[in-house]
C-alpha cells in the first residue's frame, strides 16, 4: 500500500475504478435514484428500526443542546457534548451536496455503471446512520441544510469543472475519513464495548467509515498526476476550511495534528479491521474482491 496523495498510472486508475463498482454492487445491491434508496442499506435500516436500542449511561443533553445552538458554548463542553456535536454536524454539507447531485440524475436517468451514484447515495444513508446513533443517545435531531458561507462555498464547488473539483473532493474525503476515524476512536472510550447500544453506535459508525475509505479510493483513482500534485499542495489550505464548516470538530481532538495527518494521508492511519472490510488498493495488484465481509451486506447490530 502506499500513500494516498501518491499518483496512480492511467492504467491502473481505471482498473481501480471497474473494481470499485464491482464492490459497489456487491456491498449496496440496485441503486434507485428515484427513491434515494440503495438495496442493501434499506435491509440494514429495518433491521434497525425492528430492534430500537437505548444506551443508559448519563448523557449531557442541556450541553449538546447549548453547543448545537451556539459554538460559543463549545470550550466548556464536555467530550461527550462535543462528539455528539460533531455527529450531528459533520454531514451537513454532504446531505445538500447529494440532494443536488441526485436532481441530477433522476432527470438524466439511471446509472447504474457510475460510481458517483453509489457514492452520493451512500453519503445520503450516512445522514440517516448520524441520526440513529444519536437516537440510541436519547437526543432526537434533524440535519440542517448548510447556511451563510459554508452554503456559498458549496453552491461555488458545485460549478467548477470536475477537473478542479475533484481535488477539493479528495481532500474533503481524507478529512471526513479521518474525523469518522477519530468518532469512531472516541465511541469506544465514552460508550465502551459491552453494552447493545455500544455495539449499534460502533457498528452505526463502522459502516460510514467503510464507505468513505471506499470514497477516498474512488476520488484517488480519478485524478491525474498533475491534480494529485495540487491536492498534495492545498491540503494545508483547505483541511482548515473543512474543519471550520464543522466547528465541534475542532475540539474533537488535535486540530493542528489533524490537518498534519491530512497531508501525509496513508492507508495505515485506517484501523485494521476497517481495512480488512473497506475498498482498500493494493497500488500496482489487482484488487481482490473475494473475502471481503463488507459484501455479505450490511449486518445491523
């Protein structure tokens, strides 16, 4: 394996990419754009749903209540507090964004050969897998749509040619990728491992974390060499751009440490077990597909 901002011989992109959708199929089943469904998925949400899950220990809600309406209260927040923040904000840009893109595709029609598709689906389940694992916390919340500045930026990156949005693509997904990573760090700490509802927050949280190593695969394989050279020299620019939008994730944990780990993206800083199950390249191997538990489908705990 190597390093994500490593560029990838033409060749080798477009085998990445068939092998992708291949995994794509297996893991999410039929897309329908329409009903912003993905087959697989909606088996793991009724399972879900057939077996609510309440985790007892104390929750901070009047503090997640304050930072949710105001950033000021988050200094003085507990890390409770601010890893609910973060769970409830950190999709907000991706929900717009996928709205847009489905617009898109319902009147183009179905494209079920197009990763792109899976991916903005996949994201918009992500919403859906951030509102459950705060409902298994007692804390019933609903995803804003992006407002002032973020909303600007958005509405700007929308309209730029794929040449030049990808890049800010790809850095998007390696800091969502490694802010999930630290959630998911964090969930173990302040939930622990025993208890139904810990194992459905871990397993919530397991499944976005294997989707977006999948994403940052994708969007890497679609750069050339000349975009990932501009991806490596705006990471440092934009990873602080990205952290701002989601504000309680600035207390998550080192901010500073964060954006350096950013720049030096590699498969390594993914855990193990999620690697083990993620769409993980082998650069200069075919990807094997076989042996993955990802594609048996999604298991709800």
């Amino acid at each position: 394996m190597s390093a994500v901002f490593s560029p990838l011989p033409p060749e080798e992109r477009l085998s990445q990419q068939q092998a992708y959708l291949a995994w794509l199929r297996t893991r999410d089943g039929r897309p329908a754009v329409a009903n912003l469904q993905l087959s697989h998925r909606e088996a793991y949400f009724e399972a879900i749903d057939a077996t609510p899950l309440h985790w007892q220990g104390h929750v901070p809600h009047d503090e997640f209540n304050a930072v949710m309406k105001d950033a000021a209260a988050l200094p003085s927040a507990s890390p409770m507090a601010v890893w609910m923040a973060t769970v409830a904000q950190v999709n907000e840009g991706e929900q717009f964004g996928v709205r847009k893109g489905m617009e898109r595709y319902a009147k183009e029609g179905p494209k079920d050969d197009d990763p792109m598709v899976f991916v903005e689906l996949e994201e918009f389940y992500h919403t859906r897998i951030l509102v459950d694992t705060l409902r298994t916390l007692g804390a019933e919340v609903s995803i804003p749509n992006p407002r002032g500045a973020f909303l600007m930026l958005l509405l700007v990156l929308s309209t730029l040619p794929r040449f030049i949005s990808d890049i800010f693509v790809l850095v998007a997904e390696v800091m969502g990728t490694l802010i999930f990573t630290e959630l998911r760090r964090q969930a173990r700490t302040l939930f622990g491992t025993e208890s139904e509802a810990a194992r459905r927050i871990h397993s919530l949280l397991d499944e976005i974390l294997i989707d977006e190593v999948g994403h940052v695969s994708y969007v890497r394989s679609k750069l050339n060499p000349f975009q990932m050279f501009l991806s490596r020299a705006v990471v440092l620019v934009l990873a602080p751009v990205f952290l701002r939008m989601v504000p309680p994730a600035r207390y998550l944990t080192d901010s500073k440490a964060l954006i350096r780990k950013a720049r030096t993206m590699d498969w390594s800083y993914i855990p193990a077990d999620i690697r083990a199950r993620a769409f993980v390249p082998h650069d200069g191997q075919p990807h094997d597909l076989k042996g993955k538990e990802a594609h048996a489908g999604l298991n709800a705990a």
